[in-house]
C-alpha cells in the first residue's frame, strides 16, 4: 500500500504522461516492450479497429520482465496477438532493444529492411510510457508522424491490474525523471514539465520511490 499523498501525487504523474491523442489510422503499429502485456492486448485492439495494417513488437528482456517473459518481451507479445487473432503475416518482431531509443531505431532498421513504406506510426507504450516513448521517437526519426496509444484504463484500474503499486509509482517517478534530464543528454526532444508535476516528483522522490531512477549527467540520481 502507498500513502494518500504518494496516490495523489503519483495520479498527477500519471495524468501528465498521457498524450491524450485520438487513434487514427496509420502506416504501422509500434508496441514497445515492457513488464505489461497491455501494450500487446492495446495493439491487437486498434489493429482490429483498421488502425494499422501491420504491428512490430519490439523489446528483449529487462530485471522487471525476464521472470515473465524469459522468451523476451517482444516474443511473448507476439505469441499474444497470435492468440488473439492477429495473423502472422501482420506481426514483425524485433528482439533485441533493451531501452526506448533501441525500441525506436531497431524498429526503424526492421522496417525499412522489410521495405515497408511509412509516414505515420501508431507507437504503443504503457500509458505512463506515452510522453517519453513520443519525446524519444520525435528526436529520432525526424519526418515521421507519431500518434500516441496504449490501453484505455485509469490508474486505479492499472494498479489493480498489475497488483504491485510501489513498483507502478517507481516506474511513474523514473518515466518523469527521463522527461527532465534526457533531452540535454540528446536522447530526446523536449517536453517542458509544468511546476506542478515536478512539485509532486519531487514529493515522491522524497517518499523513497526511487528504484527507476537514472544518474544524470552529474552523477546524482536526482
């Protein structure tokens, strides 16, 4: 269990990560890996709205993911489309990204390789991965349309769904601390955070969650 205040602060985080986009129809579906088989559950969803022709699924394993998914995230959502409907024709998957940048520029290699032609990509995250996976993808392929995706759910619904909520408020606190000190590093463009959601970052980081954190370019995990 968190606090009252760590569920608000964290619930304001929450709402700031989300892009708010309306799905519409594009080239190709991208779902980033992740602990979440969501993303996959999300992707099969507007793949069968029309809202893309074809999905990549992209990611190996991770610390938080290897115990579920010991075949690498990206293979078991694609074993979960495929259990869903999906064809095989309409699935690619790409094994090998370990963080979004990867995500983002192996997909990128896996597509034009397969001669796919492209100007929009539907990108599917985790909905607390949506600001950051868009930020990320805008800084590296430039030219591209991005719309923003992931399962329609609140966060009290997604707690409930991933039963460990310390861990989703660490997730929540390391996706707004990549928003603030990854653009100067060039992995991605900026996104300005407003003075509220950092005030409520700052809270949390002070409540110890903290294991998603990253050193920034001075060293500190702050």
């Amino acid at each position: 269990m968190i606090s009252p205040q760590a569920r608000s602060d964290a619930q304001v985080l929450w709402d700031h990560h989300l892009m708010h986009h309306d799905p519409r129809p594009c080239s190709v579906a991208i779902g980033l890996g992740s602990h979440d088989l969501g993303v996959a559950d999300a992707a099969v969803s507007l793949y069968r709205r029309g809202m893309a022709p074809l999905i990549v699924f992209t990611g190996a394993s991770s610390r938080t993911t290897r115990a579920r998914m010991p075949r690498g995230e990206a293979v078991h959502y694609r074993e979960r489309a495929l259990e869903l409907g999906v064809p095989d024709s309409a699935v690619l998957t790409e094994p090998r990204a370990r963080n979004t940048g990867e995500n983002i520029r192996f997909s990128r290699a896996l597509l034009e390789e397969a001669g796919v032609d492209l100007s929009s990509v539907l990108l599917i995250s985790k909905p607390y991965e949506e600001r950051r996976a868009n930020a990320t993808a805008r800084k590296l392929w430039p030219g591209v349309e991005f719309v923003s995706a992931s399962e329609p759910t609140t966060f009290e619904e997604y707690l409930a769904s991933i039963q460990d909520d310390r861990m989703v408020v660490d997730m929540l606190v390391g996706a707004l601390q990549r928003l603030m000190i990854y653009p100067a590093q060039g992995f991605m463009v900026r996104d300005p955070v407003p003075d509220e959601v950092a005030a409520a970052y700052e809270r949390l980081c002070g409540a110890g969650f903290t294991s998603r954190l990253v050193a920034d370019g001075n060293g500190a995990r702050r």
